[in-house]
C-alpha cells in the first residue's frame, strides 16, 4: 500500500510540475522582430580549411514569432516570413521554420530556418546558443554545421516595438491600438503610454509612436 500511495504522489507530482509549466508564460512574446546591427553574415571557409575568397557583411531584416505550445521543458515557436539581408552583398534570404527555447540545465534557444536567396531551393541552416538577453533571439545558425565551407548567420534580434498588438506585421491597427492605451494610461494613471520613456505620458509619446510606426513601415521598426 506504502508503494501504490507513494507512486501516487510521485504522479500527482510530476502533473502539478507539468501544469505549472502549460500555465506559465512563453519566454518572448508573440509578434514582428528586428534584426540589430549587431547581426552578422558570413559565407566562406571554418578553420582549419581555406578560401580564397570569403563573403563578410551586415545583416538586416525580420521575421515574425508565433508561440505554439508547451511541454515539461521546452517552450516551442512558429518562424515565419523571415527575412535576412546583407546590405552591401546585396543579397536577400527569405523563409520561415521554428524555434524552440528551453532546457534542464540551461535555457537554450535553438533555431531552425528554411531559407531561400533570391529563386535558389530553400536550405535549412540551424544551430543553439545559450545566454541570450531576456526578450530577445540570440543564436548562430549554419548550413553545415561549420563544416569547412560554411554559411552563417549571426542573429541579434528584438521585439519590434512598432508592433504594438503582437500580430507579426506593422499595420494601422497598431496606431489605433497605443492610442487605446495610451488614453487608458491617462485615464488609469500608469505609465504604459510611456512610448518615449521619460517618466510622462503625453501627446509627444502619441507623436514618438507615429515615428517609429512610419519608419517600421519602410522597414527600419526601432
């Protein structure tokens, strides 16, 4: 009896455990994200193999974060409309795949992109990274898992604050949607109308949305 009653405990553990986690919140939030300056591109040669020639830039773009469902450990994301562009290449990679963040020892995010450049057939370039700032993507990702001649793609990226209602796009709902909190913010006495952070909520935090709104729109989201 000692046994039965001590497994069932064990099990009624292990699903409170599971519940807390289904009941906790995604780690990032759903919608649009930037891709910082601080993102790199690389194409070329890994030691200790050599190339003659060797394709360094920048990299911009976005891509939208959907969350789709949770287990005991990990937390489990839709990519989509993923799009990577070296500005002086000139080149663009666009596509979609997933991401997952999580771990029993340390929280890793591991990303997982199907990408096309130009009309080419899409590749799958992945990889894993810990240690990513809290609301951020932060991760390497590879097509051949850094295997003599590689591509990589070092990706630092941030919620787009223009997105405001988390859709994964930058739409003139967006504009209705501050306006909604920032009137609540008045009426409420908060600071979630703060848009430009300087402890106030007034007309210059309307005007500072409509900034970044309008540049998000011509896809420079701040």
């Amino acid at each position: 009896m000692r046994t039965f009653t001590s497994m069932l405990a064990a099990g009624l553990m292990a699903l409170g455990v599971y519940a807390q986690a289904l009941a906790a919140d995604p780690p990032l939030p759903n919608g649009l994200y930037t891709i910082a300056p601080s993102s790199k591109y690389f194409q070329g040669c890994i030691a200790p193999c050599q190339c003659i020639v060797v394709y360094l830039d920048d990299l911009r773009g976005s891509f939208a974060l959907r969350y789709t469902h949770s287990d005991p450990v990990f937390d489990y994301y839709d990519v989509d409309r993923a799009v990577l562009d070296t500005p002086a290449l000139q080149w663009r990679y666009t596509g979609e795949g997933t991401l997952r963040i999580g771990g029993e020892v340390a929280v890793v995010q591991s990303l997982s992109l199907d990408l096309s450049l130009a009309d080419n057939p899409p590749a799958n370039f992945q990889g894993a990274a810990s240690g990513a700032p809290a609301g951020t993507v932060s991760v390497q990702i590879s097509m051949n898992d850094l295997d003599c001649y590689d591509t990589l793609f070092t990706i630092e990226a941030r919620p787009c604050r223009a997105d405001i209602d988390r859709s994964g796009e930058v739409t003139p709902a967006d504009v209705g949607s501050f306006i909604q909190v920032w009137i609540a913010s008045i009426q409420g006495g908060t600071l979630a109308g703060d848009y430009d952070g300087n402890g106030q909520v007034t007309p210059a935090d309307v005007a500072a949305f409509v900034s970044s709104w309008l540049a998000a729109i011509e896809g420079n989201c701040p």
